[in-house]
C-alpha cells in the first residue's frame, strides 16, 4: 500500500522500516527532515509537509509524542483535518488520551474522513524486531482495508471494536496495569527490605513463580539494580500515563484506587527530583516514603 | 529422615505425600484422625498427639491454616512448645503474620529448640505436582540439616536469611503482590468494558504481551469468566492476606498504598455478600463501584 | 469606583449588589443581557459587550463558571486580552485552576495588563449578607488599589501574595480540605451506621464537639437528612473542584491522597447516576460502598 | 453513688476528682499507688486490689490505656471478671477496640455482670474543666442507674444505645473523622506552600470560614507553629488510633479509605523517626512526601 507517515521519532521509525520491510510505499514527513535520512536510505519518500503526507497514499499514519503534539497536527492550518481527502484514513498511533480522540473521531467523520487508532503495545526494539503488539479501532470496512499495513508493523492485531476511543482505552488500561505492578512490586522490595531480605531474593520468589513475565522481571531488575539513571520512560512520561488513565476513568464514571497510588508515587518522585529517572523509580520513592532511602 | 508433620489438610497432606515418595519417614497427626487415612495408607504413620508428633524425629512441620490455630498448637498444654525436644526443629509452613513468627522464634529459642519458618508458594496441587517453592527462614545449620526435605517437597527453595520472619515476610509481600496486580486487572477491565471492550480481549493483549504469567492468566481469566462461584481462595481469606500484609508494614514503617486498595475492595466485596467467592470477586466489586454490577 | 463587571450569574449578581451599596459604579454585562434587569434596577449600567466592559473603569471583574469560560472570555476576538486597556486591572473572581491562572497573569503582563485573582470565600447568600471573605493575589500596588471593591464585597480580605495562583492555589486548597472532610464524615457515618449508631447521634457528637463549625454541621446535617435532592453544589461540579487540585498537585509535586479519595467517591457517585446530587451525595456512595445502600 | 476505680492515669484522675467533687464516694485502685497520693487527699479512698474495687460499690470504672491493659486488668486471675459481683456494673471508659468491648460484653453477660462503655470526648484537661462529653452505650437500667455519674463527669452524654460496642464506634469514629481531617489539612499546607503561601495565611482562611472549630484551630495552630515537640498524643498512638478504625471497619465491611491514607501518613512519620511527636506531625510526613522537607 501507499501510505504517508507523520512523526518519526523512534516508534515512529521503527513502524515506518517495518512496513518499507514488508514492500509498502511509505511517504515520511517528520518536522525535522534530518532525522529521517536513514529511513529515506532505506526507502522511504521524504516529504515536506503534512499536506503531502495525506495526499500520498490511502491513509496516513501519526506517530507522535503526546495529545498536544496531535492536536497541533490535526487541527493547524494545513493539517491533517484540513489536508486529509475525503474517504482518507488517519491511522493515530501512540498514546492518547480518549478525550483527543474522541474529538478526532468526530472531527474527521465531518469532514468524510476515517479515523483508526493504532496505539502500539511495545517499545521501539520491540516493534523493530517484529514481536510487538497493536491494538487497532475504527469502521470495520477501514480495520480491514488497512489490515496488510497491521500485518506488517506488529505479530498481532488486537481488535478493539469500531469506536477508536476503545482502542485508546485499552492501550492505557495496559500501561495501567503495567504502573500498579510497578508500584506494588516496589512496596513489595520496600516490605522486604525491611524484614532483611535482599531485593534479589524477593525479585527471583517473584518472578520464577506467579510473576513469571517481562513487566516483573525488566522492572523488577530494575529495581534490585537501582538502575534508573537508564531511562526507558522517564517518571514524568509516566506521570502523563497514568494521568491519561485517572481522566479515562473520570469521564465514564470508573474509580481507579490502585491507579492513584501509582500516580501518588510518581508525583512524589519527580518532587524529589527524579522526574527525569526511568518510572521503575517509583521503587526508590517508596523506599523513601518508607524511610530506607 | 524422620519427621513429624501436624496439620494435614489438603496443603499438608500434599507436602506430607512429596516427603514419604522421597522415603522419608513421617509420622502424621491431625485433630481430625479420619482425614488421614489416605496418608496412612501412603506409608505415613499415625500419630496420637502433638506431643508423639514432637518427639518423632529430629524436626516437626506445622502445617495450619492461620495464626490462631498455629498459636494453639504451640502453646496450649502438651502443645510444641513444652513437647519438643532440645534441638528439636520446628518447620512451620504455612502463611503466617511476622508477629507470631517472631514471638514463635524467641519462645523456642529460650527452650533451646528451633524454628525454621518454610511457607509454601503454590496452591496444594502444584505443591503435589512438585512444582512448587518454599520459602526458608531460620539458623543457617537448621536449614542445611532440613534440606533434603525441602527437596524432597519443592522444585526450588528460596533462601530468605537467618531470620525466620524473613521468610514470613516473603510470602506475605508475594501474596501482596498479587492481591494488588489482581486488584489493578480488575481495575482494568471495569475500565475498558466502559469505553465499549470486551473483557476476553483486554485479557487477550494483557496475556500476550507484558503480563504472560499465571498471576494474570489464572486470575484474569476468573474475572474474563465471572466464576467466582469456583473458589480457589476465598475472598474472607484473601482479606486475611491483605491484612497480614498491611499489619506487617505497619510494625516496621512501610506505608502500602496500593495494599489498602486491595483490601478495601476485598472489604467491600465481603460487604456486598461476596465473601465465600473466589477472592478474584474483588473485579467484581470493582465493577459495582462503577456502576457495571 | 468605575468597575466593569463580566458574568452575572447568581455569585456574579450578588458580588455586583455588594459593590452598588457600597457607591461603586458598575458597568455589567452579561451573555444573556435578560438576567440582568434586576442588577440594572438596582442602579449598574448595562454594557452590551466584553469591549465595553473592558473600557468601562480602572478595573474589571470576570466572575465565571469554570476554566473553559474563563479563557474563551479572554482568548477570543474582543475578548478581555484584546479590550483591556494597558494598564487596566482585570479582576478574576471564580474558582480556576492554577493553570489558566499562569497562563492568563502572563499573557496579560505582555500587554501591560493586570491580572489579580479574587475568588470567593462562600457561597452566593453569604456573599449578599456581606459574611463572605475573598483570597487576594497579585501586585501589591493593584491590591491596594482595588482594596475599595474588596472591602465592599466581603467581611475579610486574605492576601495570598503578589502571584495570583497563590489565591487560586488557597481557594482550591479550601475546597479540597472541605471536600475531604465530607468524604471522612461520609465514612465516619457509615462505620457507626454497622454498629446501629442512629447517624443523628453522631452527627451530635462531632458537632458538638471537635467539629462545631459550618464545614460540619452544614454538609453533615444533609449526609443525616439525606437531603442531597435539595442541590447547593451538584457532585460533577465538585468532581471538578477535586480535578483542580489534583492537577494544581500534580503540577507541583505534591500527592494529595486524601483528595483521591474524595475524587474516586465522586467518580463513584457520578457512575451510579448522582451526578446532580449535591456533593454531600459522597456519604451515600460510601454507604454503597458498604452494603448500605 | 459508691464506686470503685480502676486506672488513674491523668484521664482517670480527672474523672474521678469530677466524681469526687459532686460528692460521689471513690474507691480507687491504680498499679502504683503513689500515684493517687493527690487523689486520695483530695477525698478517694485507696484500694490494694481489683478485687477490692470491684467490690467497693455498685459499679467501677476502669480507664486504661489499650485494649491489653483492659484484656489483662479483666481476664487475668483476681480480675474484673473474676471479682465483679453479680449484677455489677463495669464501666469501660477510655478508647477501645470494637473486637475486646463485643468479647468483654459477652463474658460479664455470662457471670450476670453488665458492661457499660463510656469513652470520654476530650482531654484530661477538658475533663478537669466539667466541659467535655461521654458518649455511653449498654443496657438501659444500667445507663439509668449510672446517669448521676455521666452527669458529674462531663457536659453532656451521648446515648449510643444498649450495645456498648456502639459507643466504642462513635469514639473510634469521631477519632477517625478528626485524623482525616488533620491529614487533609497537612496536605492543604504542602499545597498552598508550593505556590508560595504562608502557612499562616492558609490557616486563617480555613479557621476563619468553613473550619472555625477546634479540630482545625488546635492541630493547624501546631501544623504552622510546627511546634511538634510540645507532645498532646504521640503519633504512635494516633496510629493505634487508625488501626482501630480501620479493624472496625474490616468487621463490618465499611472501606475507609480516607484512613488508610491517615494511617499510612502516621506508618510513614513513624519510619522517618517521629513516632513519639505530637501525632499532628503528620503535615510533617506530607511535606517530606512532597519534597518539602
């Protein structure tokens, strides 16, 4: 397929070399030019604007950083609200917020235009070695027009339904759920510690039995090796997560107590400074609530 | 060896059938003779008495369901305690608060005995399959002396210190982690079925991707199936957890934020008549609070 | 002196009546030119437009429902931004976030404008019998100048300081610190209900007692009468209160625990379709929570 | 009246001089009786023994500390239960657990004895003064025959009804409702101090309004003044304090979740050292988790 592609930041380059792998022609336009030459040696058309991203193909992709760098491009003069064709497809990647997106989908279905949400499941290396996730939403008819693209970036579409907002709820439900475990394991290390257990021993309990699975053990480890200084997702990144999470739950009346908590420590963090740590840092904050830090 | 073993219920006599097929010798006594049978026809042989429990072997596992019944058994009248020989071992398994295990530890040491403290992880069929752990707590030379019944009951044991209330303390924080990821799930699912997602397909990219272990695949799935009524654990008794849990934190200055939410809804599950549910009810409760249930 | 005056609802009116009596010459206006007939009777000045207001005096009050009203007032074409005079104080009543506050002192400091945040201290009757009191923030030298107006409307003036988010920043902290003592009376209510305490006799004992002031005596007489049909402030209007601070917290690294609770009962409250209820409605939901109800 | 009395602490000696002075005839008995030297001139007659004091007269009073002083003052050999006459009247003043007062109700009931609770609402000093309030629970008759006392004791008494275990809530209760309210209070000041207020000013805005009682004029007094030092309660026993509350509710399925972030607020002061402050020093705590000290 012929497809643009808008914001190519690591995710974002990481999907685009997926899809050229897998033979579709993909346009990238990113607001720094420089920063896509590999990925025009690789293939990819260079493009000037957003303008051009949407007229380039059937569809065309947003990768970006967070709601307001989306609201930017969707609603600019020359964005994608203006610029997308009648019948044309924004498939919206990243996280966002349901809000933004349910403004998007009502935006573009008045203009003739579709929205899919795409949010990926994975981080960038994931993606790139084609093992990550997808969560998709949007008309039927769009999901299966832009299934060969799904098929291309990720190991496996999970349908969320027809409204993109679904996709967008899931996608921050799994991050969610990812902060609470974070936080818990960390009061579980702060518990421990505190009985004279080595974080290690608690961390191998963990993970050779219940908590056999990736978001205990890259966390957990990094946790037992206090390795924060080697940033994944800073705590403030985070922070928008889970703030993405409590205003999900606002809006459609779900109360999210583990959620807070996970937002508590993170706001705790960055008042200690370590705003700009990996989030596994909230096991740090804990510890200092709990006087061991 | 030769070993006494006190409180054969389903966890004990599946820990008790693991030690006669390694050839040890165990000499079995359960309040409730009856239940035995099956156990003594195994090759265990029964005993009348805590007290011919006590002086079977060179060490003597407990096996009970609670503080309370754990408290009795060491203290009353011909109880371990006042029965167990100089030198004797005292195995208790089992999860049990860090406050009687610390109280335990100090009244068999001014007798000269000896606790180790070796909490199972693992329901009792995992435990009978031998793929189980335990957790080990006690003097260094107790547990080399009791390794061989370690291996003969559990695939891995875990080393939690000198300190027996270290490996109360691991348990206690694993079932914390737990109670809290189950918590967050459930979270999770009253939040995405909001915007319109099947529970069966947030549970889908939850397993698949960060979460493919069996704390969120066992428990997950009870929620995807609403079959609470199929109890593992009951709720009242994962109350019980969670407040071994908070009181543990409590003792030693570690505040678990994400622990009281778990509590609290185990609470209000009890509240809503859900007590004697499988412990997983808690989603269920989470839903009522969302106005879904 | 010569005010204008922007957004007459009943807090707007009662404010503008206060300023009348004291000699003030008002100049009102107000969307739906209609509500204001009394107000013109009364002796203010009907303006037909934001602009007009904006020229009308030294000063100009915008007294708003919330954030989105705030700032399309100011933001948009004739808007205050573009209409007030360099120099021209605009005094900003309501409840606001700390955001749109920041953002507004400095958009109109780059125009040579005045921002000083003025919100009330209580609701509209209080104002009218002249009990209320109002936080001050701004410039020392506008605050003196508008002290006449200040002194007209309100018993008390606090002075926040020289930036006006401090006076927002107290105005919600108020609210919340309210907001949290409903919640705990909501609990306390429901603990002594299970134990067949009459909620009339408890409410006795706290206000009485420890509690013997209005925040009490107020909310907890509605909690007893179960009077949350009679609406002072509808529970989706304290839910944004709760928003406000959690963000004003979240902006400056302080977690608010206790104002997650009050949130998520609110959130409750509003899933289980009380959302128009007063606010008091929190004891209710707690009674849900509870089995109660 | 004749009366025996047993635990003449600073709150039992107030109560019995109020005794005494309305010419009720007061048998006491205290651990170390060189404590009621004053006492004992001031008119009350010295006792050796629980036994004498519960044989002194119609009814006797016990003001401990906890509920295991008050298990072993009743259960052990010699003891309340043992020496309390048939048809006598113990009253159980102080704040205890709803779990001991629903056991102790159950024993005297089974010896013919009757149990009245009666927490005091106040402190020693405002028992001393005649103005503090008693809330009294147990069976009519004896709450009748007991009204002369209440009525030397305090201002006024709260019928709670005939399970003494009721008034034990409401004293537990109005606790819980006072440490939520100091915990929201210690959150309002990291607040407002962020965005550059004195603690000062936020505390006249609250006391001067919606909170001008003393729950907030004592504590936010010492919040401001940080004069944590000058020791009313520890803040180890505000934690007993929540713990109580927090069992409460677990019984009878009421979630509590504004004390859980009281107790966690005490858990956390407790670990950074602050355990014997004045239990106000949890404004301390929040301003630690906030960066701020």
């Amino acid at each position: 397929m012929k497809i643009g592609f808008i914001g190519l930041g690591r995710m974002g380059q990481a999907m685009a070399r997926r899809l050229l792998e897998a033979k579709h022609d993909v346009g990238a336009y990113n607001r720094t030019p420089e920063k896509i030459k590999d990925l025009v040696a690789a293939g990819a058309k260079p493009l000037g604007s957003i303008e051009q991203a949407c007229g380039y193909g059937a569809a065309v992709f947003t990768m970006l950083a967070d709601d307001a760098a989306l609201a930017d491009v969707a609603e600019k003069k020359g964005g994608l609200l203006e610029s997308l064709p009648k019948g044309g497809i924004h498939i919206c990647s990243g996280t966002h917020g349901v809000t933004i997106i349910k403004k998007l989908t009502a935006a573009h279905a008045e203009r003739g235009q579709v929205l899919v949400a795409a949010p990926m499941l994975g981080r960038p290396e994931v993606v790139a070695s084609g093992q990550a996730g997808v969560v998709i939403g949007g008309p039927p008819g769009a999901l299966v027009q832009c299934k060969p693209l799904f098929e291309a970036i990720g190991r496996r579409a999970f349908e969320a339904g027809s409204d993109p907002a679904s996709a967008a709820a899931i996608k921050i439900a799994n991050n969610f759920v990812l902060g609470c475990a974070m936080e818990a394991m960390g009061e579980g290390f702060s518990l421990t510690r505190k009985y004279g257990v080595a974080p290690s021993v608690f961390y191998e309990v963990m993970t050779d039995g219940l908590f056999n699975c990736s978001a205990y053990k890259i966390y957990g480890k990094i946790m037992v090796d206090e390795s924060y200084a080697k940033v994944g997702q800073m705590a403030v990144l985070g922070l928008k997560d889970a703030d993405l999470a409590l205003v999900a739950g606002g809006l459609v009346g779900v109360p999210l107590p583990s959620g807070n908590v996970w937002r508590d420590r993170l706001v705790g963090a960055v008042a200690h400074g370590d705003g700009d740590k990996d989030w596994a840092v909230m096991a740090l904050e804990q510890a200092r609530a709990s006087g061991l830090a």
